[in-house]
C-alpha cells in the first residue's frame, strides 16, 4: 500500500461515514445494511427531504447547534472574523440538481440515471433470542433511466416528470435560450432538479426521505462549455495573460444543492455529467524541468573559472531560447498579441541570465564570490540534510541548483554588482508555486552579496562590514521558521571565513533576528533574568532556535552565557550573548569559539553593536526606527569600529575603536518574501514606511549612492506591478516570466503523472459548520489509524495522515473546535469499532479503528514563541516518535499560510472557505510537500461564498490561481497619512541627518530645517512616483498634501523647541533611547495621554504598523419625508 492509496481509503471513509452506504454493495456485506438509528442521524448529508417535511427536529443537535465559535474577540494579526450568516431557518434540502448548457436545437430528449436508497423501518432479532430491536434498512435503487423531452413546458407543469417506481421522486427543471457572449446563437441553459414530492410523515419520518440521492445526465450529443473569455479585452494586464494561461479550462456544469463530478472528456466531448455530494479535484504537482547538458551542481560551479562556467551554463540559455521561440510560434485561436508580451519578457530575462554569465568570465570579484557563494550553498545543503527525516542526498547524490534557482541568481548579478546598473531599482519578484525553492533561490543572491562585500571591503574602512542583506517576513512563524535556514547558511559562511581571512576579513559573519519583543529580547538584561529564572521545570529559552543550526544538536537554555567584552562569562557587566553547541564534533562549541559561539545574534542590543551582516526582521519592527536613536545603526550609521563592534550616537567608542569618516555600507539588498500578504492596512503603512527605508539605504558613502536591489517572493499574486510600485516605487520584473500555458513557464511543467494534491469539498445543506467539521474530523482520524502499524516502520504510508491540521479563519472558531476535539471527537472515536456500525455488521469495521486521542496543539498568535517552537518540533515527529511526542491534532490559524515547511504533514482540514483565495492556496500547500496531500474543505453552505465553492467546486479548483483577489495598498491616503507619515518622515530625518540622530538631536531642528526640507521634498517626489494617476491634477493634489502635512509637522517640531529653550528645557525623543534623565521625551502612542500642548501632539507615532483599523463604520442616517436642508 502506498501513501495514495491511504489517502484514497480516508476519502473512501469520508463518504461511507457523511453519505453512506457503510460499505458498498459490492462489499460482501453490501445491501445488508441496518441502521440502529435513523439514517438522517447516521448520515449527514446527501439525502433529500419531502417538501412539506424539511424542519429537522429539535434535538437534532446536528442541525440545531452550530456553537463552533468560543471566546471573545481578539485584536491579534491571525484574529480574523467571523463571517456573518444570514438568519434565515435551517431546513433540509428536497431538491437538487445541475445547471447545464445544451448546444441549439428542438424536439430532443436527455437522459437522466437516478441513483437513491430508501430506508425501512424494520424489527431486528438479537442474539437468537425473542428479543428485538428495532431498525433500518437499506434498499438500493438505480439506476432508474428517465427520459426527459426537452420541453420548457414540459420541465416546468405541475406534475413534472415521475421517476418510476420512486413513490414520489420528480424531475422539474427550466429550459430557455442563451444570448451569453461566446456561446453559438440559440444555445440552451437548462436547469434540472431531482425533487422529493412524497408526503411528509411525523412518525417514522425518514422512511419519506431518500438517502445517497445522486444523478446523471446523458446527453449523447455533447453538453456545452461555458465561455471561457474573462479578462481577454480586459485593461487589466494580469487579465489578459491568465485569460490566455487557462484558456483551455471549461465549467460543464454547476451544482445546485449539490456539487459536480469532474467529467471525462472525449475528443473534445462531454455526453455525461454526474452529482456528487463529495467533490473532488486532485490539484496537480508542478515539478522543475531538467536541463541535461547543464552543469547545476553547487560543487561542480564552485570549482570552475569564468570561461569553464560560460560552457557549464550556456546549455541553461540555449534551451530557454529554444523554448521561448516553440511558445512564440505555437498556434493559438485569440490572444496573440499577450502571448507575444509574454515571450518579448521572457527574451528579456533570458539577455539577463545571458549577461549574468557574461559578468562571471570578466569581473574577478564577482567570479570569487560566485564561486565560494556555491561552496556556502553546498555545505549548508548537505548541514541541513543531516538533520532531515527524509534524507535527500544519499548514494552520492549531492546539492544542486533547481534551474530556476540558478537562473534567477545569474540574471541579478549584474544589477548587485553595479550600484549604477539600470536593473538595479527593478523590483524583481520570485513567483513560483509553494514549495517550488524560492527561498535558495535568495539566499544564494544572499550568500553573493554578502561575499562579494567583504571581498571589495578589504582595505577601507569600513572593511565590509555592516548590514549589507535585510530580509523580511510578516508573521513571527515563517521569521523564525527561516531564520533556521538562514543561520545555516551564515555558519557555512562563517566556516569560509575563517579558512580565508585575508580575503574576506577578521570579523565574523553573524545573522541578526530583529522582531519584536514577544519573539525575542530586546536587551541583555531580560536574557540575564531569564537565564536566572529557577523556575522548577522550566526549559524554556530565549534563543529562538530550537537547534543548532550546524548541527542540529538541541540547544537548551544552558548553552546561553553571557559574556563581557572579552569574551569571558559573567553575571555583571555583559556586553553580548554567546550561543554554544555541546555537542563535541560542532564547530561551535565553547572550547571552540570561545566568548563568539553561534552567528545568531537575537538581542537587539547585541544587534546594535556588532551590526550583523544579514538582519531577518519581520516589517512590525521598521516602525520602531524613530523611536530608536539605535536603529540607524543597521543602515551604517556607525561613527567608530573595532574588530568586535560598531560604535553609533548611542554609544561611547573605546580608545582602540578606528573613526569611520563616512559609516558603514548601508544595506544594499533588501528581500520581501511573501510579497502577498504586504497589503490591505498593513500594506499601506508598509509603503509609507518604506519610504524612509529606501531613503537611508540609498545614501551616499565612500563617493557614490547605493540603491538597494529589492527582491520579492510570492506563490499567489495579482496586480504586483501596482502593488510593487506602491510599496517600493519601483518597476517590477517578474520570475520566471509566464509562459501561455498554466503551469509551464520553461523552468516550471505540471506533472501529471504524479499524485498532486487531492481536495474534497464537504458540504451538507442543512447541517451545521460544527457537525461537518467534528464528523469530518473523527472519520479522517479513525480511518489514519486503521491503516497505521504502530509497531511498523516509521516511514509507513499512512504516517503522514496521522496528524490532522485544522486551518481556521478566525481565533473564536478555532477556540470552539478546540473545545470539541478535546471532547466530541475524542469521545466519537474512542470507540468506534463498536459504535460506529450497522446492526448484524459482522467482522473488523472496514474503514475505521479505535484511537486514544491526545489534546490537540495550536499554531496561533495566541501561544508564545516557545511553545510555537515546540508544537513544530513535535509536528515533524513521525507517529512512532517518542521524543518528541508526536501530535494527533494541531488547530492553526493563518498564521500557517506561510513558512510552516514541514515535509512530513498530508492532512488538513479547513473549516469555512477562506476569505481569499490566496489564503486558501497558501495554507492548504503547507500539507502535500512530500506525499500525496489531502485536504478537506467544510463549507458552510448558509453561507452565500461557501454555497458558490461546493456547487462549483471542480471548476473553481481547476484553476484557482486565476482566482487569487488583487491587493490594496494606499500609502499615500489621507487616513495613512495621518497615521504614518510622522513616524516614516521623522524616521529620514533622525538617521538621515548626523546632528539629529542623537536623543538630544532633536533640539537642532532649527539649524537643519533646510536638511530636513529636502528630505520631504523626497517623500513628496516618492508621493507623486507611487502609482499612475488618473490625470497630473490628482498627482499635483497628493503631492501638495504631502508636503504641506511636513511642513506643518517641521513648523510644530520648531515650535516645541522654542518652548523648551525659553524654559532652558531639553527635550529627547523618545523613552526607548533610555535618555530620561536628558530631557523630557516627545513620541507618544494613540494608547497614551496626549499631552496638552497643540504643537507636540504632532509626535504621535505608532510603534507597530498593525496600529491601524483594517475598516471603519458607516452610519447611514435617513430623512424624513418632509425634513429640509442639505
């Protein structure tokens, strides 16, 4: 048996528990199903009721109580909200049916087969005694044919068309003629319901009821398609080429009160259409194409010189030509001109890639850096492969570069080696399906910026040091998720380093997490209280690390000390935090690196001074910079160095410290991964924010300006381009560029011929979200264990379907399902051998077994770093794990969408469609990495959305990607404005400006109010460059209200410092500086008192740019009949 075929028996229990039959008539104990209770209790959906019979009864809990959602709201960044239903009465269904297109014609017929099973009431013998109990069983019927003339008078009389011998079942339908664009004039819509007409009954009244009702329409002349033509004369670009991606996609069908099958077509063809209470749509892999004579081996392009690397990479370019000219020519019906906008861009990349290794053969830095950027990659590769379940390079097989890897980082050398290159203020976007390796992708990009520095840097000042790669993330998670692989590859870097000195110095390559405090520490001082907290079981540490990134060894808070300036440890006078590994083979042990230990530096006052080469940061934290005089320090503001520290404004060099006449380098490469979830409020502040980290890292030093090279990364996006340019207020070039079919783009093909992910649709019309899910969520449990040897090997088929994820759109319907996992479910499938089958049923239940359920653990903004720690830990800890001790049920919300990059996980369950489609794609790929995923979708058909999803669900699936929501972003509204553009323009001016930087700077405002002018003269340039506007009126409005909401601010900023020298005051600006005792601070937050002079409430500056309201309240008033006036 292999993973497939477990995956197929969980569907298989799926259906025999929610629909039925138990087993099915084929099964040896088909047809002899008897129920101990009555089928609409044993079963959930698939069933219809008679007309006049349809209310469920009152303590049909089922039905009646949908308490899924538990405690209070919650302001948290995965809060989410519930979605609203409306309040109409819950009924069960009588009807269902398809709504269908038939080509021209008159006079014809279409078949319909018509599948149901009654249920008798019955007295069942027990134990061969007199003694019975009573039953129901099962009597199958179909399929019953009904030919159907296509009559709209016919389909829509008062007796409609009978089902013979059904007692009652009727098929009624409409039938009319289309003028839809796309389709051939006189094109029919024809809409077919299946109808329960039988009189109600209150005893009994389920032997009324028809149960695993299903229908199929035969039409031998072939159904027609809808028209597939969204978005071809559309103004949008991103409509046009998805128009042409899936172009070849068709909808046959939509479900009404039911879903669809997804039909085999036959020469173009369609005869046969079929209801399913079940849908099911097996998303296909999408795999890297190999390229033979292409040399992709870390190891192989690190040894080669620039000419041996020409002949190594050439094959890359040629076959990509080759491509782009098969997609040029290749006969296409419509959209002609798009495909020929997607293959100029795609010439485009390949002149890049092209000139990339161009660049490697003449430039002899670049060629170091290259090359020993591929030993690092090499070596981290195999570090992090020794650690891994799922060994990948095994019988002398070593690391190599996916061809879209390599591609990506040769076509952005150019542009990272000349700061004046004209690629260098493109944004470039990695977009490539989940799973698919963007993060190597950047992180090689990564490895070469971060060697090529220190190579140049020998012999000035600077010395290279210094921030040079900033890499962002939005949710704690995915930042500490990747800040695993980032270390490693930094300790790879490090290794390097020390082998080669001279060339790229005696300073040590470190990483620094910069996030906020409930992540990390922000001073030295809260790790030295949590390293003398004896707490009895404590074993919580505040390294965010689990394990050594070299070794994989588990670090423990013992292996934290704090150390003083020479590296000795100490209780007293710390100066940093030092990490060491105890296992005695690492490098990184104490004995080894002593007073250094890992290249981890998690405490921002650590981060302050030794400035690593590389901050992983989540965006939060860049709305801290004007309340930190400190963080100018990550874009070189430093004024001294030695060999261990920088020295800024906040701090007092010692004597051996070397003057830095011009700073350190300010970073030269920022990386956004998952540019998707930049938007809506967060986005806003993001781009306002931006702004002034653009400015500072663009500076110039040691003679010339250095824009950052930006990077972006997403596997769901719409409208990047106006996204981008609002973020960054830079052009975007996307990679891989799209090629004219869904899923080929050259360095991306769909695999067909491998499992891909399976999603099933549950939707039951008149059952509640909290039956679906507690139902759904004890058969999938109990049908895992059925096929799990507990004693078997641990990489058994059925161990990656042994922990359910429960994904969830808001925290109070997670907390609700939380509360039934550790009570209903636990209950239902403790024993469900016993409780869970028909009367008479002899022998072991076919599709499900007992099993102990342990309490389930949750991935929420809700648990602390440690726990979330742990609860990954425990997550790819295979079923016969004992340490850690593997998970049965883990309840996430969205923080999982993205960075949970566990190979281990098949199963999830998400309970209510997702507000957007690019939340869906994203959390449901966190399953499926390395085995054939399954993911279960309960919909809530009260639910308009959800309703639309299940009754659509093959077509939607079929291509969702088409289907991801454009993004918002307004960084130069009003309402942002108000809110950040004090933070962002104060955030210029204090790291911007020397004399301003330090607490005290903020007293001489007066001296540099020209300095500070021409930095709002810049915010109001970016103003005008941030999207295209509709006419120059609307451009010249936004920028006037830039510059005149500075000027304002400037003019309070010199008003307030008036006041105080009239006084002989000192103000400072804020009570991070920690420089109380210098002077009265200025920033305050929209939670503090505001104080009480007009002037300094201008200094209200949030600290977290989730500070905003993600929507506002309408009141809609009404007037009277008679009531005057405006």
């Amino acid at each position: 048996m292999t993973e497939a075929d477990v995956r197929k028996r969980l569907v298989e229990a799926l259906e025999a528990d929610l629909v039925g039959p138990f087993v099915p008539d084929a099964h040896p104990q088909g047809g002899q199903e008897i129920l101990p209770l009555a089928p609409s209790r044993w079963y959930l959906t698939g069933f219809l009721a008679p007309q006049g019979g349809r209310v469920p009864d009152a303590e049909d809990r089922d039905s009646t109580d949908d308490g899924l959602a538990a405690g209070s709201e919650s302001s948290a960044e995965d809060a989410g909200q519930d979605e609203p239903e409306p309040k109409r009465p819950v009924r069960f269904p009588a009807s269902m049916g398809l709504s269908v297109f038939l080509p021209p014609g008159q006079g014809d017929t279409i078949d319909i087969d018509v599948w149901y099973a009654d249920y008798d009431k019955i007295e069942v013998p027990i134990d061969r005694t007199d003694k019975k109990k009573p039953g129901w069983k099962r009597v199958p019927h179909g399929p019953i044919r009904v030919p159907v003339p296509l009559d709209a008078a016919l389909l829509q009389s008062k007796d409609g068309i009978p089902v013979l011998g059904s007692r009652g079942l009727v098929l009624r339908g409409e039938l009319r003629t289309t003028e839809m664009d796309g389709l051939d004039p006189g094109t029919r819509m024809l809409s077919l319901f299946l109808v329960n007409e039988r009189g109600a009954v209150e005893r009994d009244r389920d032997t009324q009821f028809v149960f695993q009702v299903r229908m199929e329409l035969v039409y031998e002349r072939g159904f027609v398609s809808r028209p597939n033509r969204r978005g071809e004369d559309g103004s949008d670009e991103d409509q046009r080429v998805l128009a042409l991606s899936f172009r070849e996609h068709r909808e046959w069908a939509v479900g009404r009160n039911t879903s669809v099958e997804k039909p085999v077509e036959k020469d173009g063809k369609v005869t046969r259409l079929r209801t399913t209470q079940l849908p099911c749509f097996e998303v296909p892999q999408v795999g890297h194409r190999r390229i033979d004579d292409a040399t992709l081996g870390m190891a192989d392009l690190a040894k080669l010189d620039g000419k041996g690397l020409a002949n190594a990479l050439s094959p890359l370019v040629e076959e990509y030509g080759k491509w782009i000219e098969e997609q040029r020519y290749a006969p296409l019906d419509r959209l002609e001109g798009t495909r020929d906008d997607l293959m100029n861009k795609a010439d485009r990349a390949k002149k890049r890639i092209q000139e990339g290794i161009e660049l490697l053969a003449k430039n002899d830095k670049a060629l170091r850096a290259f090359k020993l950027a591929n030993q690092a990659m090499h070596v981290a590769a195999l570090k992090a492969d020794e650690v891994r379940e799922d060994r990948r390079y095994v019988n002398g097989r070593q690391p190599e570069w996916r061809p879209f890897q390599l591609a990506f980082v040769l076509l952005n050398l150019p542009s990272l080696v000349e700061a004046n290159h004209p690629d260098r203020k493109i944004a470039e976007l990695i977009y490539f399906p989940t799973g698919g390796g963007k993060t190597e992708a950047y992180l090689g990009l990564i490895a070469f910026v971060l060697l090529l520095r220190r190579i140049r840097g020998q012999g000035s000042p600077h010395e290279g040091r210094g921030v040079a790669v900033i890499l962002r993330y939005t949710l704690r998670l995915l930042t500490l998720d990747q800040l695993g692989r980032a270390s490693t590859l930094i300790c790879a870097l490090e290794e390097i380093r020390r082998r080669n000195p001279k060339e790229l110095g005696n300073a040590r390559f470190t990483i620094g997490l910069w996030v906020g405090a409930s992540a990390t520490a922000n001073r030295l001082r809260e790790v030295h209280e949590a390293l003398s907290d004896y707490t009895p079981g404590r074993t919580d540490s505040p390294f965010p690390l689990t394990n050594c990134p070299w070794c994989g060894e588990s670090i423990k808070i013992q292996n934290i000390k704090l150390v003083d300036a020479e590296g000795k440890p100490t209780k007293k006078n710390f100066s940093r935090a030092a990490v060491y590994c105890d296992k005695a083979q690492c490098l990184y042990t104490e004995a080894k690196v002593p007073g250094l230990g890992l290249p981890v530096l998690f405490v921002d006052e650590q981060i302050y001074q030794e400035v690593p080469s590389f901050v992983v940061a989540t965006v939060d934290k860049f709305a801290m910079m004007p309340w930190l005089g400190d963080a100018g320090m990550l874009f070189g503001r430093a004024t001294h160095l030695d060999d261990v520290r920088a020295y800024g404004v906040m701090h007092t060099p010692t004597s051996g410290a070397r003057p830095l006449p011009e700073g350190l380098l300010p970073p030269e490469l920022i990386v956004q991964d998952e540019l998707h979830l930049i938007s809506g409020p967060l986005g806003t502040m993001v781009g306002l924010y931006e702004a002034a980290v653009d400015y500072l890292c663009e500076r110039p030093t040691y003679g010339a300006a250095r824009p950052p090279k930006v990077i972006c990364s997403t596997a769901t996006v719409r409208r990047a381009r106006e996204q981008i340019q609002a973020l960054f207020g830079r052009q975007m070039c996307l990679f891989p560029p799209r090629g004219i079919t869904e899923g080929d783009n050259f360095f991306a093909k769909v695999e067909h011929d491998k499992p891909g992910r399976l999603y099933v649709g549950v939707g039951a019309p008149g059952r509640a979200l909290r039956a679906v899910s507690v139902r759904s969520y004890a058969v999938l449990l109990a049908a895992a264990r059925k096929h799990f040897d507990p004693k078997g090997d641990p990489k058994q088929p059925a161990d990656p379907y042994m922990t359910l994820v429960g994904y969830f759109n808001s925290l109070r319907e997670l907390g609700g399902m939380r509360r039934l996992v550790e009570d209903e479910v636990k209950n239902r499938i403790d024993d469900i051998d016993d409780k869970k089958r028909p009367l008479l049923f002899i022998g072991p239940h076919p599709w499900a077994a007992d099993r102990k359920l342990e309490m389930p653990a949750e991935l929420t903004s809700r648990e602390n770093t440690e726990r979330v720690k742990e609860t990954k830990r425990r997550l790819a800890a295979r079923r016969t794990s004992t340490d850690p001790e593997p998970l049965d049920v883990v309840l996430a919300s969205n923080m999982i969408s993205v960075g949970l990059d566990i190979d281990r996980l098949g199963l999830m369950v998400v309970t209510g469609q997702p507000k957007t489609t690019s939340e869906y794609i994203q959390a449901t790929s966190r399953v499926g990495r390395a085995y054939p995923g399954l993911v279960v979708t309960c919909l809530n058909v009260m639910r308009p959305r959800d309703r639309s999803h299940y009754e659509r669900f093959v077509s939607y699936h079929e291509s969702f990607y088409r289907e991801v929501e454009a993004t918002s972003i307004t960084p130069f509204s009003g309402q942002a404005l108000d809110r950040g553009l004090v933070g962002s323009l104060l955030s210029m001016i204090r790291h911007g400006i020397a004399e301003l930087a330090a607490p005290t700077g903020v007293m001489n405002v007066h001296e540099k109010r020209p300095a500070a002018e021409a930095l709002l003269a810049w915010m109001v340039g970016r103003a005008r460059r941030h999207r295209k506007f509709p006419d120059d009126d609307a451009e010249t409005r936004i920028a006037g209200l830039v510059e005149a909401r500075g000027k304002s601010f400037l003019d309070a900023w010199e008003r307030v410092i008036d006041e105080a020298k009239k006084g002989a005051a000192t103000r400072t600006y804020s009570k991070n500086d920690r420089a109380g005792n210098e002077g009265k601070t200025l920033l305050f937050t929209a939670n503090d008192d505001p104080p009480a002079d007009h002037h300094e409430r201008y200094f209200q500056v949030p600290t977290s740019m989730r500070d905003v309201e993600p929507n506002v309240h309408v009141w809609l008033r009404f007037k009277q009949l008679d009531e005057r006036g405006a």
